[in-house]
C-alpha cells in the first residue's frame, strides 16, 4: 500500500492544499518523499496527518456509508489516495465521518471526483451520490483485508524531532527491560511504533526478544529427527546459514557512523541473556582500546543515530513485512554535516525485510540541504507561504545529488546564502577591485592586489 495523493482543506494552515506524491512520468506512487519548507509551513504537521491515517483511520474504518466515530474527529477535510493490490483507492475524512471508496477509472488523477468531494455545498453524504463515483461494493471481508493489524506483516513507524534534553542521556547502563518483558511481544506484536528517546527500552526489549527467538528456533532445529545425528559444530553451520543474526547485523549498521567517531559496537562481548531476570549487557568502545563509552556520554548526534537507526533496523529485521510507513522527522538531529551525505541510504537498506524487498513508503521532514539533496526534484515537497497566511505545496528543482548550496538557493529559496558580515566582506571586496584599476603606484596596487588575493582565497571569492 502506498499514498499517491494528499488533498487537505480547511485544516491549520493547509486551506486548500494538494500534495502529490507519484512519479510524473510513471503515476507510480513514490518510495520515499521529503517535505521541506521553512519553520510553521507544517512539515511535522503533514507527518501527523499521514500517521492519523494510518494509525486511527485504517485501523477503525467500517463498511457503513457514512459512520460517525468520534475516535477521528479530524477538524477539515482531507482525501488520501492510495494504491492497494494494484487498484486505486480513496478515503475521505471529513470531521468525525469517514469513507472508503474505489476510483470507477482505475486513473491515478480524478479530479472530477475531488472537485466533487470538496464541493463547498456537499455537506452531507448519501448513497445514491458515492454510487455514481465508486465501483462495487466494498464487503467486509475486504474491509477487514484492508485494515492495519498487529501481530502481522504491517508496520508504522513514527519517529519525531528529538531535542537536546532527552532520555537517551539518563541511561546509566544499558536500556532497562528483561528478557521476561522481550517475549511478552510474541503475544503482542502492535503494529504502530514510536521510535524516540522515550521509547529506547522498547528497542532494547526489540533485541532481546530477536536474541531469545533466535535460541529456541536454534534448540527446535537441532531437536529436529534428522538432525540428531549430526554432530554440534555442523549444525551450529547450517543454523547461522539460515538464520542471522541481530546484533551482528545491527553492527554493521552501527559501524557506518560509528568508526567516523573513531568507536565501535563491541558484539563479541556482547553476553547472552538467557534467566528470564537478564538483560542485554552490550556496549560501544573506543577503537584500540576496551574502554567503554557510557550511553550517556556519547555526543547527543551519535546517540540519537544509533538509537533511532538501530529501533527501526530491529522492527525489520527478520520479519516479512507487506506495507509499511515510515514518517522521519529531522533525521539530521545534531549530526556533523559529512555524517549527513549517506543516511537516506541507509534508511533504504534498514528498511528492507526478510524476503529482499522493500515495502515501506517513507517521509522525511527536514531544513537540511544536505538531507534533501538525497531525493530526486519531484520527491521533494516544498512547502511556502501565502500572502494571506496559508500554505502552498510544490515540488522540487534541483537534481538528485546536486550541490547543497543549490538547493538552499533554488528548492529552499534561500537567496543569500551569507551572514551580514560575509556580506560586509564581499561589498568590500568588489570596491576594493574598482580601487585596483585607478590606483597609479605599484605600491598601492602591490597592496591592495595582496589583501584582495587574501580576502578571495578565505571566503573562496570569484577572482
């Protein structure tokens, strides 16, 4: 499942708004998506609008025509389309009613349909009017299909902005849980995660439960009738062939950013929590030493990265997952600029399940040029003000990979992209080269060609 378009009206400061998140030369609705824009145009706002439907409508929709539930309550008017199973769907929130419906084209693009739906005068619902827009009759087995569910192969994942002061400082050891709490998820295994400073026990727990899982799937293989007969270290082979595992992986995860920091993820002396009172003991180092680096005392960038990257890597690890979300809220948080070049990337790689493939759509909201340049033009959403206070929505210019500062001039519309001084310095500059084609002695132009010579290589100034 994938959200090909967002159109909002009447909500904060998306008046009439239409977000489109396809391929414009495919229609294919996009894998991943950034929104930028600058402070209060609603980038976090749009992340809490994707996870409402996600989380409270594809959770509770009913078959009814027209169901009141106060549960959404969502104060305007918003459609979502979306792709499911290769057919085009839409659902409409309008204050507490909800509806599910087909597109009768099968076309990507309906805006008969939408006009129809936004239609100031359409206040009220009824039968007759949604029969001459949809197609078939959506039962209830299909509705049940088309919910999210836990314990199963949907996921959502919402990750939002982190501040300076958060949990992840107060871990005196580890993360506190218990391999007794871990397998409490083989019962209940929710399909909505918060990946935060608050919710970092619940990673540990994620690990714990995939090292416990792992142990009884390795005694269920070796009991097997047969394998009896082979010795240990043979079968010991064939398990780790077929079953990997978590902490090694999520080493080399780690390790992407870690060796820059000059640390690493100690697995070997990682131990093996097995007592149902145990708890993960496994640490960060410094690089040639075997001194530990407390939690605590990593730079708030590296914790955050580790911390966030290592909560999602374990929600996919080993599992199949079928549709996902993932809905990144400055995923740049405190982190030095060269650690920023390669991250979209490797939210793509921790993303992928068991099987290979990658059904996960994600959202990023970002102010970081760097972060944005990761994504193609049509994959950003530029989010701008109105003159009358509302919010606009178009997508990007620039290519993929370009220069930073381009996107801060042309996607960002960050015009001066200099201090005041930078300025102060550059007005100078040029003055003092107009100074050096009237200055009459080699003196003065020996002196003035020096200090312009030294002003052009600091600030990198055209010669």
């Amino acid at each position: 499942m994938k959200i090909c378009k967002i159109y909002i009206k009447g909500f904060q400061q998306f008046q009439d708004v239409k977000l489109d998140f396809t391929n414009p030369e495919t229609g294919e609705p996009l894998d991943k998506v950034c929104f930028i824009g600058s402070n209060g145009t609603g980038k976090s706002t749009l992340l809490t609008v994707i996870k409402f439907l996600v989380g409270v409508v594809m959770t509770n929709i009913h078959l009814s025509i027209n169901p009141t539930h106060n549960r959404y309550n969502f104060p305007g008017k918003v459609l979502f389309q979306v792709t499911y199973n290769n057919k085009v769907y839409f659902i409409f929130c309008f204050n507490t009613r909800v509806i599910l419906f087909r597109s009768i084209t099968q076309i990507v693009s309906n805006e008969e349909l939408v006009e129809k739906i936004f239609g100031e005068s359409q206040t009220e619902f009824n039968e007759i009017y949604w029969r001459e827009f949809t197609q078939g009759t959506l039962n209830d087995v299909f509705i049940n299909e088309f919910k999210f569910k836990g314990n199963g192969k949907d996921l959502l994942i919402f990750s939002p902005a982190e501040s300076a002061n958060n949990s992840y400082s107060s871990i005196e050891d580890v993360p506190k849980t218990t391999v007794n709490e871990a397998l409490e998820l083989s019962k209940n295994f929710p399909f909505y995660a918060e990946v935060s400073s608050g919710t970092v026990n619940t990673f540990w727990k994620l690990l714990l439960y995939n090292l416990r899982k792992r142990a009884e799937e390795r005694d269920a293989y070796e009991n097997q009738p047969e394998n009896l007969v082979k010795v240990k270290q043979q079968l010991i082979e064939e398990f780790d062939g077929i079953s990997p595992k978590i902490l090694e992986y999520l080493n080399i995860v780690w390790e992407k950013i870690l060796s820059k920091a000059g640390l690493y993820f100690d697995v070997k002396g990682a131990n093996n929590p097995f007592q149902l009172n145990d708890n993960l003991k496994a640490y960060i180092k410094l690089k040639g030493q075997d001194t530990v680096i407390p939690y605590s005392e990593l730079s708030t960038g590296i914790r955050n990265f580790i911390f966030r990257i290592g909560h999602i890597f374990s929600l996919y690890f080993n599992r199949e997952i079928d549709r996902g979300f993932l809905l990144l809220d400055e995923p740049e948080n405190s982190l030095f600029p060269d650690f920023l070049f390669d991250l979209v990337e490797i939210y793509q790689q921790i993303i992928i399940d068991k099987r290979g493939q990658n059904n996960t759509q994600m959202f990023f909201a970002t102010h970081n040029p760097i972060i944005a340049a990761q994504f193609k033009p049509y994959e950003r959403i530029i989010l701008d003000w109105n003159d009358d206070g509302t919010v606009n929505a178009k997508k990007g210019i620039t290519p993929e990979g370009d220069d930073p500062n381009d996107i801060l001039e042309q996607d960002f519309e960050v015009r001066e992209l200099m201090s005041s001084k930078g300025v102060e310095v550059w007005k100078r500059y040029l003055l003092m080269k107009d100074d050096l084609k009237k200055a009459e002695t080699k003196e003065e132009k020996f002196k003035l060609a020096s200090e312009i010579n030294k002003i052009g290589l600091a600030y990198n100034f055209p010669g």
